[in-house]
C-alpha cells in the first residue's frame, strides 16, 4: 500500500468515530492515534455528553494513545481526524509531540490555520484532504438536521 492507501484506510476509521459522534448528536468529528499499523487510541466528540467544551475528538484520541503507551509524547504516531484541528487542539497536538496530523475537511472558521499555520511542534508533518468530500458530507449533513 502507498501512503494515500494507507491515509484512507486509517481516516475511515476516523469517520467512524464521527458517525458514532452524529449518532450521538454531537458535532461529527472523528480522530484516531495509529503507531505503526496499529490504532492505539480513538475518540469522537463528547463535547455535549460530557458537558466539556474540550471533549474534542482529537483530546480523546490523544488522552487513549498516551494511555496506551504510557507515555505522553506521541512522536512515532500519526493523528487521523475528520476535521482540521482548532487551536485548542493543535496545542495538545503540539505539547503531545504527535509525528504526524492528517485531517480530511479544511476548517476555514474554526480551525488552527486561521490563527497561526506554526502551531505544531517543528518536526510535525501535516498531510490534509484526504476524504475531503466524505468528511464534509457528513459535517453538512449534520449541521442541515439542526435547521430542520
């Protein structure tokens, strides 16, 4: 498998986790933590089952994989979310040292972009768009059954 092939795989994971989250009626963002070929930490929004504006995927994902490896640095580890990550979870994403964040949707009004694209500890790659179209579909599906 390429790294595209490889991107999709783990990222449909990841709009698992959101379709659990949609199930939930919780803003549909999925991430998973993999090390290796191994997921080692997942999550989705709780943010309003949890009553906790930092429930986020990504928080959730990340407090899983730390856990799991008992350690708190992710440096090895790619982080696959649905959604580009706010600023709030960039800075965990940055303080965790992740190797490597790949989102699917851009966030042009929440995400960390808008703020500032050097949030990320320096040695971070970043890969984004892949299943754009899927991670969007699912976010305006979601927001289209509010108004209804």
């Amino acid at each position: 498998m390429d790294q595209r092939q490889i991107d999709e795989k783990f990222m449909r994971l990841a709009l698992n986790e959101a379709r659990k989250a949609f199930d939930m009626q919780e803003v549909p963002i999925g991430a998973v933590v993999v090390s290796g070929d191994a997921v080692i930490g997942r999550g989705h929004n709780l943010v309003e089952t949890l009553s906790d504006p930092t429930a986020h995927a990504e928080m959730q994902a990340l407090t899983a994989a730390a856990s799991t490896l008992g350690g708190k640095y992710l440096p090895k580890c790619t982080l696959y979310v649905t959604v580009e990550p706010c600023i709030m979870c960039a800075g965990a994403i940055a303080w965790a040292q992740v190797g490597r964040v790949v989102w699917g949707a851009d966030d042009p009004k929440r995400g960390f972009r808008r703020y500032s694209e050097r949030v990320f500890h320096p040695k971070t790659e970043v890969a984004s768009g892949v299943l754009a179209g899927e991670c969007e579909a699912l976010m305006t599906s979601f927001f289209a059954s509010l108004r209804n």
